[in-house]
C-alpha cells in the first residue's frame, strides 16, 4: 500500500498570509479612501524640461534621483504646450478645455483658475501649501485661500526660488510645496534647445534643486517626503529669418503637438517609491496633481482627468502593511 504524505491545512506558507493582507488592505483603502503615503511632497518643474535636454545637461541631482527612484522620460503634456495652460492643468488635474487658462502671462483681471487646484484640495483637509516661481503669472494657480506661501524671488531665478523654498521648509515644513524653475525656459527661447545656454540654466537647476534636497534634510523630514520632478512642455529649435533670409541662428519655440513639443519627464523619488523603476504606464501632466493629493491620503475628485502614477509606489504602504 502506498504510504500517504502527511497534509497538514494549516501549514499556509507566509508568503500567502502576507499577499492576503496586502489584497484585505488595498480593498480597506478603496472602501475607505486613501491610504497617506506621504507627509510631504514637492513637485518640481523645470520649465521647457525637454527629456533629451536634461540628458546632455550636467545634472547629476536629477539624474540620480531618476535612477534611485521611478521614472519616464516619455511622459506627456497638453496641447498647446505652453507654460501657463501646461502648468494649470499640472496642478489643477484637468485638461485645457476643463480649466479654460487660455493665457499665458499674468491677468488679474481674469482671476484665478476656475476649478479648484491640488493646493486648494489639500487645504480642504487641512495641510499646509507652498508655491514659489519664477514668473508672476503663477499667481492664476493661487485661489483665494489656497496657498499658505507664495513667492516670486527678486532676481526671479531658479537659486533665489530654492531659497525661499529652503527658508520655508526649514521653517515651518509644508505638506505640499510646488517650485517652479524658469531659467532654462528664458535660455532655450533665446538660444535654442541645446545651446550651451541652455546647458548651464539647466545646470543652475541642478544646484538649486540641491539646495531643496538639503533643507528637506536638515528639516528632518526627507524619510516622509516624496518628489516629483517633471517638466510643463519641451520644445524645438527654429532657424531665425529676418527680412526673408536666414541668419544662420536658431532660436526655440513650443506650442505644437509635435513630439519635441510634448515629451516631459516625469521621476517620483523618495517614500515608497519604487527603487530602480522605469514607469510603463502613460503619464500625462494632469496626472501630477492626482498623484500628490493621493500621497496625502486624499482620493483624487471623481472631476479630475488625472490619475495617479499608482504603478510608480509600494503597492501598499509600507506603515500600513506593517500593522498587525
Ligand atoms: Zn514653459
């Protein structure tokens, strides 16, 4: 007779207790709403981002912090691609025909944007919101109420914008924090896209998003801290032509629908985040404003266009896995 094997029904291997928690928590959170991922997060922009520039630029901040955490290179913006439309639609979730800033300089006598914004959403649920830029007409993004600080540095550059953000942070540690670097958008118009201009705005970039890096460090609060790095539009390079002749310059523009146009990096960097991740799934720029509200524990609104970059995080967690 063969001898039968011992079977024992309660020998489940870990490995399947554990999947079972993580299947129980993730359906508590869609039952319940979000899970807080985060106490802090900082989106950065660098205006006129084109992927293939960052890559030639000296960046070694950036590019460690894409590699260290989860990134693509082929994320995309709206069309038009243009600083002021891209970047509502950044921090506000939703696509130019919903958020309807048609504009691109600063109009007071428009107002601020229409639909509320990522800052408005968080201080609904009571964090506190910081934004500092290098161009006034960041101010459309501020409805009333909505953001705790805001400030445009005297020279508006990318440094005097990380300083304000460092003495803030040092300061008081706000929950979300939107920083705005300019200098390569003003460069890459005047000079082109890959002009050594260009280059070296993008390398002040770096330097200023070292300063950021290290407050949020000495603040004591990088290991709740998420970042995002990203970009409104790219651009292309267009001869100049003046009287109906070239002149041999090159000057860059943006607005199109055209790849060079349209292509934004996107990295999450810090809690939770994946290590050593290439993000597969599309990212679009509104995507931006649902990932930092879902950091926080806030469910996107049923309104916005974005979604969250989901895929680029812990599946669960990690505090809340941890809990018996
Ligand atoms: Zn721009």
């Amino acid at each position: 007779m063969a001898k039968l094997e011992p079977r024992c029904c309660f020998l489940i291997p870990m490995k399947s207790i554990f999947l079972f928690l993580q299947v129980f928590l993730l359906c508590a959170a869609a039952a319940f709403g979000a899970l807080k991922r985060a106490d802090h997060v900082f989106i950065i922009s660098f205006d006129q981002g084109a992927p293939a520039g960052i890559q030639k630029a000296e960046m070694p901040v950036f590019k460690a912090m894409a590699a260290e955490g989860s990134h693509t290179w082929q994320a995309y913006t709206i069309v038009p691609s243009i600083t002021l439309p891209s970047h509502t639609s950044m921090l506000t979730g939703v696509g130019i025909q919903k958020h309807q800033v048609l504009w691109n300089d600063y109009q007071p006598d428009k107002g601020p944007v229409g639909v509320p914004t990522v800052f408005s959403i968080a201080k609904e649920h009571g964090f506190t919101t910081a934004l500092f830029a290098t161009k006034e007409k960041f101010k459309t993004l501020v409805r009333p109420g909505s953001v705790d600080t805001f400030v445009v540095p005297e020279p508006p550059v990318a440094q005097g914008v990380a300083d304000a953000c460092a003495a803030e942070v040092l300061k008081s540690k706000p929950n979300l924090c939107f920083i705005h670097f300019g200098d390569p958008d003003v460069a890459g118009h005047k000079f082109g896209m890959n002009s050594p201009e260009k280059m070296k705005a993008f390398a002040e970039c770096d330097a200023a998003l070292k300063t950021i890096r290290e407050a949020v460090k000495a603040a004591g609060i990088e290991a709740s801290s998420v970042f995002i790095l990203t970009a409104d539009h790219g651009g292309h390079d267009v001869p100049e032509v003046k009287d109906g002749q070239p002149t041999g310059k090159i000057y860059g523009s943006h607005g199109s629908p055209a790849k060079e146009d349209v292509e934004i990096p996107w990295v999450a960097w810090g809690k939770e985040v994946k290590p050593g991740f290439e993000i597969a799934a599309p990212v679009v720029i509104y995507d931006t404003a649902a990932t930092a509200l879902w950091l926080l524990g806030i469910d996107p609104p049923e309104s916005f266009w974005g979604r969250p970059v989901a895929s680029a995080f812990a599946p669960v967690p990690v505090a809340a896995a941890q809990k018996p």
